[in-house]
C-alpha cells in the first residue's frame, strides 16, 4: 500500500518507518535530533479528501422543504423531495447565480424563485419558463451525492462513490439503531482531534490511566480506512489497574477505526461494557472542527430488546460525551506541530502515513456548474446575435 520505505533514528529509540512520497516525511534537522512531519493534506483546511462527510440531521430537512447549508467552505441547497430522497445542488442558479435555496420544492425537483427555472434531482434543468415551446439549451448544476444513515444525511465530495457509507466493523452488514447525540466544536483541525484517542501517552499523563493500558496496532483496512486495535493490559501495580483488572481478563479491548481522516468509530468491549460510537467530523469556515456524536447498536426485537437497546444507546451517548468534550483545555490552545515523534507516537504516525495517502476531492475548483458559472451562450430567436447569461 505505501511506497519505498526510508528509516529514521529517532533519540535513539528504535527506529519508525515513514514514506517517501506521499507519506509524512521526516526531515532531520543538524545533528539528527530534530525530526519535523512534513505533510501537504494531513493538518491542512483547503485539502479535502474524498468521502463522505456529515451534512445535517435527517430530522432538519424535511420532506418539501429546502435549506441552504455550508460544507466544507461550499454553499449548498440541500432540499428533500416528494419520494422522501435528499438531493444536494451547488446552491446558485446556472442562469444568473440567485440562491436556489429562495426557492421551492416541487414533486422531486427544485425551482428557482428568480426566473423560475426548474432542476430535477439530478441537477438536470428541466424547465425554462421563458422558453415555453423552444428548444432549451443542456443546462445543469453540481449535484452531489447524498446518503442517509444513522439519522443523518451525508454528502460525498466526489462524482461517484468509491465508498459505501462507513459502518463499525462489528457492525457491519448489521440492522443498528442509533442515536445522534451531541455536536461540539474544537479550535484545530479534525485530523488532530482523531489522533488524539490513539495518542498513547496522553492517557497516562491526562488521564492517568496506570501504565501502559493501551498499546495501539495500526491495520490499513483499505485505501480510505485504517483501523487501531489495542494490545495493551491492564497493569496491576496500583489500584486502580487492580479494579480494572476485575473486568477485563484479557487485553483492554478498545478499537478504532478512522476514514478520510474525518471519520472515526470506536467500540470498547466486549469483556465489561459494550459500545459502538462513531464521530463525524468536518472543517469549518474558521479551521475549527465541527463534531457531531452518534451512538450505535445492532437491532434486538421485541419489549425487551428494544428497552435494552434504549439503555445501551443513551449510556453510549453519555460515553461518546465525554469521548468529545475531553482534553478540551488542549484543543482550545493547541497549535499543532509535530516537531519531535518518537516510537509512542507510532500510531499516531501510521494514522498521518496512511492519510496523506489518500484521494483528494475537487471540491474547492470552479467547474462549468461551481459557485460562479461560466456564461451560457443562447441564440437570441430571430436574430443573428448571442445572448450571455450569467
């Protein structure tokens, strides 16, 4: 998966492997002490890579109704049609820019309050009013794809997905039902909220969990996903590890697993408590993070399975609350610059390795159905002369 390998010593610890192309790079500073990552998407707001990424709670765009909404730096007009599906469009007309998000849903499509051209759910303008009985020209605007999941719509930020919506592993293929819990907010960007639950030391020094409770294997999973399983026991020097020690038998069973670098699910269990969360993060317009939680189990029929099913969600959201409002005090001050790893941050190096390996979307290019529309030329009827629109 990675390209030629090179290795660094690193104050004289073992040595960490890192990639020469695309990866993290370490660039050494005088005397080998100085160890600088070096990346062009990890950290960076204008790189966006292609994925899916948390649009809006399902229960916000009702059926009919359009809303305009930011992703990612782009405005959209995101409406949901009369079969209940959501469509999402580059929120300005292709005829002179007015916000289609002023205008109205009819049936499946969306008509533009100004001239009242009409686009269908592909983006596809159907309907030129002025045009009754003309040829009209081949017009459309972006759409993008949307899926809906967990009690949320998502957007991919490509033309095609390359990727069903991400699931939980052990989740996968599984009926769930979900809570959508809290949203919050980090000033840093999501890449360095997510490599803050594989960041070894800081359970020891912030949380001051005993030892070395967690000892994260990295396994790339596929081009948009890696996944870190912990290794580490629970030590029984102090007492607290001792209490812990009572529940769980064998390694602390704590996993992770992160797409695009904006999407992470974590399940703790099986042997005491057993939880599936997932957090959905994206980019602001200030470079901060917006996080929403979302609280995951597989089905269980019946009274009783549903009672219990309510149960493991709301103590999951409880879970997934302090997962997001944790290590606040860092993330409000934090500047990140990976100057100085060293081999406890290995988890946190294989998380940058693998993200700067992956496919960045267009997503801030003008193209023929952006934020500014290139002109559309019309033959003006009767005459010789063309008309730009835009």
């Amino acid at each position: 998966m990675y390209a030629a390998t090179s290795w660094c010593a690193c104050a004289n610890w073992r040595q960490i492997p890192c990639s020469r192309s695309r990866a993290g790079r370490f660039s050494p500073a005088p005397g080998r002490r100085r160890h600088k990552v070096d990346t062009r998407v990890f950290n960076h707001p204008e790189a966006v890579v292609q994925g899916w990424y948390w649009l809006a709670r399902s229960r916000e765009i009702r059926r009919g109704q359009v809303v305009s909404l930011r992703l990612l730096g782009r405005e959209l007009a995101v409406y949901r049609g009369g079969d209940g599906r959501v469509a999402a469009f580059d929120a300005y007309c292709a005829h002179m820019g007015a916000h289609l998000a002023e205008g109205r849903v009819e049936g499946n499509a969306l008509r533009c309050f100004f001239h009242r051209w009409r686009y269908e759910a592909d983006g596809r303008c159907s309907d030129i009013p002025c045009l009754a009985g003309q040829a009209r020209p081949q017009i459309s605007v972006r759409c993008w794809p949307t899926a809906e999941r967990y009690g949320m719509v998502w957007l991919w930020t490509g033309e095609t997905p390359t990727d069903d919506l991400p699931e939980v592993p052990e989740l996968a293929g599984k009926a769930c039902d979900a809570l959508v819990a809290n949203r919050f907010r980090k000033r840093c960007h999501p890449n360095v909220v997510l490599i803050n639950a594989i960041d070894e030391q800081h359970f020891a020094s912030v949380h001051h969990l005993p030892g070395s409770i967690l000892t994260m294997e990295a396994v790339p999973r596929s081009v948009s996903n890696i996944e870190f399983r912990n290794l580490g026991k629970v030590p029984t020097s102090k007492r607290l590890g001792r209490l812990l020690a009572r529940f769980y038998q064998g390694p602390l069973t704590y996993t992770l697993s992160y797409w695009y670098g904006s999407l992470g699910t974590v399940t703790l269990g099986p042997d005491f408590l057993h939880l599936h969360l997932m957090f959905a993060l994206r980019v602001g317009d200030d470079g901060s993070t917006e996080g929403q939680t979302l609280a995951l189990t597989r089905q269980r029929r019946g009274p009783l399975g549903w009672l219990v099913n309510r149960l493991l969600l709301y103590g999951t959201a409880l879970a997934a609350r302090y997962f997001a409002w944790g290590d606040t005090r860092v993330f409000e001050t934090i500047r990140f610059d990976f100057r100085h790893p060293i081999p406890a941050d290995r988890a946190v190096l294989a998380f940058i390795r693998h993200l700067e390996s992956q496919p960045l979307a267009r997503w801030h290019e003008i193209d023929r159905t952006g934020a500014r529309p290139r002109p559309t030329r019309m033959r003006l009827a009767g005459t010789d002369q063309e008309s730009s629109d835009g």
